[in-house]
C-alpha cells in the first residue's frame, strides 16, 4: 500500500486506494500519483491549483479535476499539501521525491 492509498482512506468519500482512483479516471496508477503529488504541491502557490498541475504534468485538466472532486474537492488538497510536506519547511517537493524513491525502492 503506497502512502497516498493510506491518506486516500483518510478522506471521506475518496476512492480507498490510487488503483480505485485510477480506474475511476482512466489512468494508470502511477499517473495518479504523479497527479495527486502535484495538485498538492500547486495547491498551495499562487495561480489555479489544476492548471498549475496539468502544466507540470501534462495531465489533462479535466482529468485533473476530476481527481480532485473524487478526492473531496480543494480542501482535501490541503490536507494532501501539509501531509506531503512531512519535514514542514514548507515544500512539499523534497517529500515528495523522498517518497517516490521509497517505492521504486532507492535510498
């Protein structure tokens, strides 16, 4: 189970796991992680939180707002921002990547 599936089951009303989601959607599992870490991480600067998303990703829009409905709207995205920034210095970048070598299994 990877950390999202485990803040996904935290969130009323979300999919309990990204494969869920990414059934939901249409998307490969992994393209909704990279989503999900996105829409949190450009929820919290300044512009529209999906365009931001689907310009760093590449990621449709549409696709992205979907995911974001499915996972309880712009507020869950704040509870996915402050949870993906772990050490709390204010990027979540830095956790983000950390936890992406956690499941590819680097250090």
């Amino acid at each position: 189970m990877s950390i999202l599936d485990g803040i996904l089951k935290n969130i009323g009303g979300a999919p309990d796991d990204v494969v869920n989601l990414a059934k939901q959607v249409g998307l490969d599992p992994s393209m909704v992680e990279t989503a999900i870490a996105a829409l949190g991480k450009t929820h919290v600067m300044d512009g529209d939180t999906v365009t931001l998303a689907a310009e760093k990703t590449g990621i449709s829009p549409d696709i992205l707002q979907q995911i974001v409905g499915a996972i309880g709207g712009e507020g869950s995205l704040g509870h996915f921002a402050s949870m993906l920034d772990a050490d709390k210095d204010g990027n979540p970048l830095d956790d983000i990547l950390g936890m992406a070598k956690g499941l590819f299994g680097k250090s």
